[in-house]
C-alpha cells in the first residue's frame, strides 16, 4: 500500500512534509499550498512564506484541518469551495456549492461589456443568472454609475450574491427569476454567462459538485442560450447590445441565433486559451451615445 494513502502524521508534522504527503497522495502543487496556507490562516498570496517556513511544525489541529481538505479536493470539490473564496475581477468573492466558481474566462465577457457601455454611454444593465454576482459586482465596481440588475432562478444563489454585493459595498438590484421574466424594457446591455453544456457531455462528470442547473441546457446545450436570445429584443433600447458567453464549439451556433433573431453586428470574442468564448450584437438602432462609433463591435467573427 501506498504510504502516502495513509492518515497524515499529527505530531511534529512540518508545513514541508505536509506538502510532500498531499502531492503523494495525488494533490496537485498549488492546490497543497493554497490549502495548507488555508489551514495556517495566511492568505493565498503568501506562498512565499511556506518557503520561508517550510520546516515549522504545524499543531496538531492544523494537520487534521489540512488532511480534510486534502481529501476532499480529492474528490474532485473545487479549491474555491474549500477555501470560501475566488477571485474575479480583482474582487474576492465568496463562493460555496450553492453558486458556480467564477472562470478567468468569463472576464472576457465583463470587458466586452466595459467597451460597449463606454461606447454607447449607457447606464442601464441586467445580468442574467448571475450566480455569485460575479459579473455584476464587476460592471458595478469597474463603473459606479451604472444602474445594475442581476437576476437568478435559484433563492440559493442569489443570497450568496447578495451577501457578495454587501460585504463589497457593489450597489446593485438582485432579484429572483427565470431569465428575462419581469424584466423590465429600455435596457442599454443584457450580459449572461448561462448555462451551456450539453446534458450528456462526459464533462458533466467532473462537475459534480457544482450546481447541475447552472451547467447544462438541453441536448444541445444551447436550449437556454435561445430563451434568452428571442426575449431579449423586447427589453432592450434601439442599439442596445445582448453578450453571452458559450462553450468553446458554440460560437458560430450562437452567432447564428442572434443573427436570425435580428441583431446587428454579430460576433464573438476569445478568451485566455483563444476559443471564441463568448458572442453578442446589437439590437436595431443607435442611442446617441454610440452614434458614428464601432469601438464596441466584435473582433473575431465567423
């Protein structure tokens, strides 16, 4: 048997020797060190000080405190429920198995939205499904004069977001419902980052301790990228903009949904790895405030 499967020694348990026992035991090395940090209440930014004190005993309870969360990273349980907290946007947010953890890529999707509101001048936005208030937070922060709804099905999520938007002192309008449902009209940018795994993609199982509801939409995965498509001209402004993100396969798909419903200037943007991630366009029109201006068009198209 594998010594490394065995329980963690307790006593005189050096932060070094932690370290090796959770890569023996399968654990990759950041993840070790931002959990052991965790345990020792240092912040995830002090890796440096695990180096400076690698031969320092941990306390009994520290070493019981890390061998859990070591074993249930092992389950495949995101670092970021284990530790409380992600990062996004430079915003600390917290996170738990009630929300979806907050991808870098998805700050793809907050930049184009930075660029289409300094383009047009609007102030009006809805985030819809907004899980832990990730992109809202960040438009709210980046822009303090925005007027930011967020919406989402789930009374779970939205009390994660909600304690986010207070703890970060974010003025934004959280409310509880299924996509455009009792949205209102005149709106300058509706952003979502939904739900778009197909329902029996193989990926789905390693996913598991995540919200299924946030993950998957229809055979296709793209059952509720069309919900949200068809309403949205409804509810928004002559050259108001719809973005969404999507999977890595989906762009050209979601062009084609957004293009047959009638917007203008479709396209798509890549994220960190190069795939075009997420796609939007403009509903008919211009407000004044983007007259003569493409600043905001898409830089990568079919």
């Amino acid at each position: 048997m594998n010594p490394a499967l065995a329980g963690l020694s307790r006593e005189g348990l050096s932060l070094k020797g932690a370290q090796a026992w959770a890569q023996a035991l399968g654990l990759d090395r950041l993840d070790a060190q931002l959990l052991l940090l965790q345990v020792m209440g240092r912040s995830e930014g002090d890796r440096a000080w695990l180096l400076a004190h690698d031969t320092d005993p941990m306390n009994p309870a520290q070493a019981a405190g890390f061998e859990h969360l070591c074993r249930r990273r092992l389950t495949g349980e995101p670092v970021a429920y284990l530790l409380g907290r992600k990062e996004f946007w430079g915003l600390d947010l917290t996170v738990d198995a009630r929300v979806l953890v907050p991808r870098p890529d998805t700050e793809t999707l907050v930049a184009w939205a930075l660029e289409v509101l300094e383009t047009c001048g609007g102030r009006r936005v809805l985030d819809l499904g907004t899980g832990s208030g990730a992109i809202a937070l960040a438009l709210a922060h980046a822009r303090p004069g925005l007027q930011v709804e967020a919406v989402d099905q789930s009374a779970e999520a939205l009390a994660v977001a909600r304690a986010n938007g207070e703890r970060l002192g974010l003025a934004v309008t959280w409310r509880q419902a299924s996509w455009l449902d009792g949205a209102p009209a005149g709106l300058d940018l509706i952003v979502s980052n939904p739900p778009y795994i197909a329902a029996q993609d193989p990926h789905l199982a390693a996913l598991t301790h995540e919200p299924l509801a946030a993950l998957a939409s229809g055979e296709d995965g793209l059952d509720d990228l069309r919900t949200i498509v068809a309403a949205a001209p409804g509810h928004l402004v002559a050259g108001g903009w719809l973005l969404l993100e999507h999977g890595w396969d989906q762009a050209e798909s979601v062009r084609a949904l957004l293009a047959q419903a009638g917007f203008e200037g479709v396209g798509s943007r890549h994220d960190l790895g190069g795939h075009a991630r997420c796609s939007g366009g403009r509903w008919p029109g211009k407000t004044a405030g983007a007259a003569g201006s493409g600043a905001a068009g898409p830089r990568a198209e079919g």
